[in-house]
C-alpha cells in the first residue's frame, strides 16, 4: 500500500470528519452541509471528501469558507484533477489541506476507482457525515465501510418522498448512522464539546453503581465497544434489563452509544 500526498494539512488532526453525498445535491442539502461545517469550525476540524460534484465539492468550499483544513481523496493519480472544473478548488485545497490517492500518476478515473478510493475516506476520518444520497451510491457505500471499521456514523435525514433521502433514512431505520440534525450531535457523540471532559470524568469516578450495572461497566471496560447481544450473552441478563441498565448508565454520563446498537464507556 502506497499513498500518494500532496499539501500541507496535518493528517494527525484530533479532530477528523469525512464528509459524502449525492453528486446531485439540493439547495437544502447545500446548505445543511455548510451550516454543519461552519458550526464545527471552532473545533479546528479537519474536513476529508471525494472532490466530486455535489455535497463533496460544497463540503471543499465550506471547510475553506470558514478557515478549515480539507482533504480531497482522488480515484486517480495526482497527475490530474477530475472533475477538470473543480481545478481552481484543488489549488486552493493544496495551500490549505490537500490531496491524497493511492493511485499512481496517469491513472484514468475511471468507474471502479471511485468505491475502492472510498475505503480512504471512510478511514482517515473520526466520523462519517452523510448528506443526501440514494438507495445505490458511493456514500451509502462509504457509509457501509465505514461501520465495518467502527467509525461513527452520521445521516441528516430528509423527506420519505425525496429520492436523494431514501439512503439517509434507510442508514438511520437500520441502526447504521445516527440521526443527525446539528453540529451539537457530532460534538456529543465525538465528545468534542469544549467543557473540561477530564473533570466531569474524575467525577465520575466515585458514582456509586449497582451490582448490576457495575458487570456492565466491566464488561464494556474490558471489551471496549460491544453490541448488546455480547452484553446480554456476557452479563447473563435479560435483554430488556439490560438495555434498561444500559439507557440509565447514558443518561449518568458513564457510557455512549454508538450506532448499530453498539456502546462503550466513556
């Protein structure tokens, strides 16, 4: 494995969000995109997408706007920019993020390029965005690999009737992203919220736990993230005792969950 850099973003960003959606992106799925990244702004993150038309190209132009560092992930070589419109948007890019591939130059971006580079994508970032897509596309594509590396995953929901909303509500139904209406959902989620994490966290500490929730906790403590089925399997509890414990430990701040029904400590 070989992968081509050219730039100057910190590729070691704490903070790293991939950002994917329909090429064919509505003014409303514009605008949500922007409105996501300008409120993440102060977090310093880094914004990963695929350069194409669409929600990639607006989430580019967005981490710009408001003074982000962006990653552009190619399904060719760095010999070329395609689509050739979004040239001036690559330069840009270059002096404030910049552009990876694993691709050797002279590659020709062709079809099958665009959902092997979406493996990329969906692994250099902390958190998936996804904004508008179809039932068959590269971001529900992007969205799949990225569950399968336990990245978290997030949907904006849209319209039962829009088409380029069935693939958000489907991700959403299914437990494979959660539900994202703000920037506010990200930060909760990631825990980049700008309180002091490490107090709130000794405070926890000392919280008393019963029996209970204390096999609950070691089990998520020694496993790191689990499924409920492994928690239920490990604990010897009944399923709805133990996602009744599992809700109060969420609500006390001591454990996450994380899509697909999956929970960790935090």
């Amino acid at each position: 494995m070989m992968l081509y850099y050219k730039g100057n973003a910190d590729l070691n960003n704490e903070k790293i969000i991939s950002v994917v959606g329909t090429r064919r992106a509505s003014d409303y799925g514009k605008e949500i995109c922007n409105k996501i990244i300008e409120d993440l702004a102060p977090l310093k993150v880094l914004v990963v997408s695929g350069l194409a038309y669409g929600i990639d190209s607006k989430a580019h132009q967005a981490a710009l706007g408001f003074n982000l560092e962006t990653i552009g992930v190619l399904a060719h070589g760095l010999d070329r920019i395609y689509p050739y419109s979004n040239r001036s948007l690559a330069e840009k890019m270059i002096h404030s993020g910049g552009l990876v591939t694993d691709f050797l130059s002279k590659t020709n971006p062709d079809r099958e390029n665009f959902p092997k580079r979406n493996r990329i994508i969906a692994g250099m970032s902390d958190a998936l965005v996804v904004i508008e897509t179809a039932m068959k596309g590269g971001a529900l594509i992007t969205a799949n690999i990225a569950n399968s590396y336990n990245r978290d995953v997030f949907a904006v929901p849209g319209k039962l009737t829009d088409k380029f909303s069935e693939g958000c509500n489907f991700l959403i139904k299914t437990n494979k992203a959660a539900l994202l209406q703000s920037a506010k959902d990200i930060e909760y989620i990631m825990q980049w919220e700008t309180r002091d994490v490490k107090e709130s966290r000794q405070q926890r500490l000392f919280e008393e736990v019963s029996p209970e929730e204390e096999i609950i906790l070691n089990i998520l403590n020694e496993n790191g993230e689990c499924g409920i089925d492994h928690i239920v399997l490990n604990s010897k509890l009944t399923p709805s005792k133990t996602a009744a414990l599992l809700l109060n430990l969420e609500f006390r701040g001591m454990i996450r969950s994380l899509p697909g029904k999956v929970f960790k400590c935090v």
